[in-house]
C-alpha cells in the first residue's frame, strides 16, 4: 500500500525562482472522482502515468500511481478526462533538508502558485522558506480535483 504525505502551501513572491529547475510542463486531467478517490491521467514531460488517489482531507492519503504509454494517457486526456484540464508548470526547489515542488498553474487556473512539500511521516518537522505562505492542505479548493470543477478563475473570494 503506497500513501502520500503531503503538506501545500500558497506561495506568497517569486523569489524561490532563483533556486528552481527549469520547470516541467504537466497536463493532467480526471477520469472519474467520488467521496472515496480520485482516478488521474497525467503527462509530465515524456512520461505518463495513470493514478489512483484516496478523497481523504488532509496530508495523508493513499496513492497507488502506473505508467502508462504516453498516446495513451494522450486519448485519455483527450476524449475521455473531464474538462478544463490542469494546466501547469513544476518547480523543483530544494531548500533545507527537503526538495519544495512549486507549481505555476495555467489555463482557468491561471494566478494560482501552489508548494507543495512530501514527508515521511505527519511529524517530520522543515523549515519552511521565506516564500511560503499559508498552509492550504486541508482546504478542499486547493486539490487539482476541485479545481477541474471550480478553477481558480471563478473563485468570488481571495484565496486562503
């Protein structure tokens, strides 16, 4: 059983830039949601995968995630996932002991600048960079899930 401990934050200035990779675009959409999970196609770059993801709020979920042949996981996306798809580009941004994703989202979700950082365990104790804002893990608005149905564009309040 593979389970994902994940902690995301919203990113308040572009200074983690100057410590970032190049980037890598990601295009992912869904295939099928309900109060139990999620199931996704993404493709990163070269490479796809298909992944099977616990509903569960919070930092702990369950995560089960297959390669998949990029034309694949391109039909999928295609005729098959829910529309808008995630549109958005991954930062990878190593500060302290740990390695920060930052991603840019594009599309409907454009403005929207998300970190995100994986642990061992819900007790691992980072230091959190000088551009991280609020903690957003356990605001459902944030998940790509919820974003395919309410993009950041739609939103009437201020995020956080």
């Amino acid at each position: 059983m593979a389970t994902e401990i994940e902690r995301k934050f919203l990113v308040k200035d572009e200074s983690w830039r100057s410590c970032a990779d190049s980037g890598q675009v990601i295009r992912q959409g869904y295939l099928a949601g309900s109060e139990r999970g999620s199931v996704r196609v993404r493709i990163s770059g070269d490479r796809a995968s298909l992944n099977i993801k616990s509903a569960t709020l919070g930092i702990r979920r369950l995560e089960f995630d297959y390669p998949v042949p990029l034309h694949d996981a391109e039909q999928l996306l295609e005729q098959l996932c829910e529309k808008p798809l995630i549109e958005k580009i991954r930062y990878r941004v190593p500060f302290g002991d740990h390695e920060w994703e930052v991603d840019v989202f594009g599309g409907p979700n454009e403005g929207l600048v998300l970190a995100e950082i994986e642990l061992s365990d819900e007790s691992d104790s980072f230091l959190l960079p000088g551009w991280v804002g609020k903690e957003v893990s356990h605001d459902p608005r944030y998940y790509n899930t919820c974003l395919v149905s309410h993009p950041y564009c739609e939103w009437c309040d201020s995020p956080g």
